[in-house]
C-alpha cells in the first residue's frame, strides 16, 4: 500500500501532485489562444458595458430597435479595433480597414442574434421592461461574442494568431 501525503489527491489522477497540476494549468495560460481568450474577454466586458450603457440611454429617445443596433455599430467598431490591438497586438495601421470590414461580418451576425431575440421578445412579450430586453441582448450577445471570437481568430486576424 502507498502513503499518501497532503499534496496527493483522490481519484484516477492520484499520481500527480497539487503542485503539478497547477504546473499544468500555468502551462495551458502560457498557450496562445488563453492568453488570447483572456484579452477577449476584458476587451468584452468592457465594451459589454458600453453597449449595455448605450442601449439604456437610447432606448427612450430612439425606440428598442434602433437603440441596439446604435449600440452595436458604435461598439462593434470599438470591439474590432481593442481585440486588434491587445487581444491579437496588431499594431500600426497597415490593414485597418480591412479588419475593421471584415469585423463588419461578425457585427451583422451579433446584429442579427440581438435584434431576432429582441424581436421574439417584444412579441412574446409587448410590455417587456428595459431590463428584460438588456438581459435578452445581452445573453445573444454572449453567443454572437463567441462566433466573434472565432471569426476573428481564424479569420479577421488569422496572422497573429498566436499573439
């Protein structure tokens, strides 16, 4: 029988110690598409925010509708060019333009994915809240986020893929 000291742990992987499993997390950070991932999402929360924030001041003046796709377009374009700098370090502004058009491709599909839950709630539900519609935006816009991620990666930004 093995003695069992306070760094091993139960299951099928008893043979690896605490200290080398962190080893092996610490190793997956240091991959390209972690690193990435976590400047993904800091560029996400913050420009969430925005959208969140843009939407909550338009929706009275401009109606549901008009109010997210104001606040897609403004932070899709902020999203493309922060993800283009931190998230893949493209620096310069060779290519701007063609990133920022192909990024055009992930903003219609976020736009397509907010405005149809969008519009499937305010049929299903005609007096829906301003809250209500941010939370059903915002949870399509968690799927249209990670098609984004995609799109950029291996294809808006598939040159400095591993950044």
């Amino acid at each position: 029988m093995r003695p069992t000291s306070p760094t091993m742990t139960e299951g099928p992987r008893s043979d690896l110690t605490v200290s080398a499993r962190w080893g092996r997390i610490r190793g997956a950070v240091r991959r390209p598409v972690a690193r990435q991932l976590a400047r993904f999402t800091g560029v996400g929360v913050v420009c969430t925010a925005a959208s969140m924030g843009l939407y909550a001041a338009l929706r009275i003046p401009v109606g549901p509708t008009a109010a997210n796709a104001v606040a897609l377009i403004v932070t899709s374009l902020l999203n493309t060019e922060l993800n283009r700098r931190f998230t893949f370090r493209i620096r310069g502004s060779r290519r701007r333009l063609h990133d920022h058009l192909h990024g055009l491709v992930a903003l219609v599909i976020a736009l397509a994915l907010t405005s149809g839950s969008l519009w499937t709630l305010l049929w299903a539900e005609p007096n829906a809240g301003i809250a209500e519609e941010l939370w059903t935006t915002t949870v399509a816009g968690w799927v249209a986020t990670a098609a984004r991620f995609v799109l950029l990666r291996y294809w808006v930004f598939r040159r400095a893929r591993n950044a």
